[in-house]
C-alpha cells in the first residue's frame, strides 16, 4: 500500500476531531503535513504532536471564510515544504442558531417562546454554517489548487450523511453538505484535463467536540438522539476518527487514478438501511 512521503499536505479545520486524525494519519504516512485552523494553538500544538513522533508538521492560522488568510497560510506553507499536493477540506460545522428545537413542527408551536421553531430560524445562524461548509471548502480550493494543476493532486471535501438524506432539525447544516457534495461533483469534472481528482468522503455519526452535548448526557450517557441514530446504524456504534483513514487512503492514492467526482459513504451502513 503507498505512503505519501514527501506528499504536502494541506488540511483545512486540523485543530479539530475529524480534521486533526486526518493531520496524525498523513504525517505517519511520511506526508509534509500543513495543519490551518482558526485556533493557531490548536493547530501548532497538533503540529508539535506530529514533529514528536518523527513527522513533518507545521500548524498554521487560516480562516477558511477569509480568502487574504488562506493565501498567507499558502505562502507559509509554499515556503516550507512546497506547493500543495493533497488538499484535504476538513473545516466545517454546525451552530444552534441554525437548528430547531423539534423534529416536527406541530400545533401551538408557532406561540410557544420556548422552541425554536423552523420560523424563528436567524438567518444569519443559517448564513454561518453554509458559509462555513461550502464556501470554507470553496475559497481554500481556489487558493490551494492554483499551483496543483498537472501535478497529479488531489482534493478531498468532507461532505456527510446529511447530504444523502437531511436529518431533522439541522436544515441548514444539511444544505451545506448537500452543496458541498453538488461542488464535489462540479469540481472534479472542471479540473479533469488538469490532473486534479476531486472526491468527497461523507461520515456517518462520529462524537465531535461540536456534537457531544447533543448526543451525550454529562454522566457519558447516550441521549435519545443519540439512540435514535444507533438503531438506525446497522453496525450499532458511532464512528472513530481512525475510521475514515482507510478511505481517505485510496482516494489520495495514485492506484485510485480514475476515481473522480465521488461521494462515498462511511457511515456504518446508516445510509443503506430503511429503518425496517
């Protein structure tokens, strides 16, 4: 199986769960590994991690949303390993103002002050988490990918099980992965005749930072949520970081030359199963 020494790789979001194992795996896999995140010492501590176990490593502040950040983190990153190889967009994210109380929307509900309702979504809470997911996988594209062409790269989106089929009460986290998977698609089939192969990776149901008060109680416990979603995923668990490696391997891989413009699922067969 290929490693990637000597490959530079970018990785938008490092500081966090997903994006942070994808940093570890590229850097034990001999990779030059540029950590952005917004958290500078998020990603330089994440960096430091890496260098310690005898990988190349450095964390950069980036703001995914801020295409002046981007390309001073790419020159950082030009200047001290080269230009980007593999682009890996792992920025993105929820936020509350862009999520309903309830799953369905029933009467009373539109006097009831308590619930957040579909009506009283902020938009500019829905503006946030689209913007974070599809245009924090947009702009670092457009700066990242400048000097990729006919290089042999590639450009990996995290899309997600919401853009199969949308969850209840998360609308507009839901579009923007939809959007990033449409971009996906777009993307790969504009950078064909440039040897840029552009592929998503969609997880299933993984405990992030951003997710655990919604899936967990203090003492560890599941939420109802949380096994709603187990009965629903055929291999009753959620998902480890480590978990999305293997794919992540094989989209980034040459022997994987002619996988373009895909979205594939790792998600413990959720997106297969019926309910019944």
């Amino acid at each position: 199986m290929s490693d990637f020494s000597g490959k530079v790789v970018v990785v938008t979001g490092g500081g966090g769960v997903l994006g942070g194992e994808f940093a570890r795996y590229m850097g034990a896999m001999g990779a030059h590994v540029a950590i952005l995140d917004i958290r500078k010492e998020a990603a330089e501590e994440l960096a430091s991690e890496i260098v310690s176990k005898g990988g190349e490593a450095i964390g950069l502040e980036a703001n995914v949303l801020e295409i002046e950040s981007l390309k001073r983190a790419n020159e950082v990153a030009i200047k001290n390993y080269g230009p980007c190889d593999i682009l890996i967009n792992g920025a993105g994210g929820n936020h509350p103002k862009g999520t309903t109380t309830k799953e369905y929307f029933e009467p009373g509900d539109e006097s009831n002050d308590d619930i957040l309702s579909f009506f009283d979504l902020d938009p500019e809470g829905v503006s946030f988490v689209f913007d974070l997911n599809f245009k924090g996988t947009l702009l670092p594209s457009m700066v990242f990918a400048r000097e990729m062409a006919n290089r042999d790269c590639v450009i990996i989106n995290i899309s997600s099980m919401n853009a199969f089929t949308p969850l209840t009460k998360i609308p507009a986290y839901s579009a923007a992965k939809s959007a990033v998977s449409n971009f996906t698609q777009w993307l790969a089939v504009h950078f064909s005749r440039v040897n840029i192969r552009v592929n998503a990776i969609a997880p299933g149901f993984f405990l992030t930072d951003q997710n655990r008060t919604l899936l967990t109680h203090e003492d560890g416990g599941y939420t109802d949520r949380a096994k709603k979603i187990l009965e629903h995923t055929p291999l009753q668990r959620f998902g480890k970081p480590e978990d999305l490696n293997s794919t992540l391997h094989w989209l980034c891989q040459p022997e994987s030359s002619f996988v373009t413009g895909v979205v594939i699922p790792v998600d413990g067969g959720f997106s297969a199963f019926s309910g019944v």
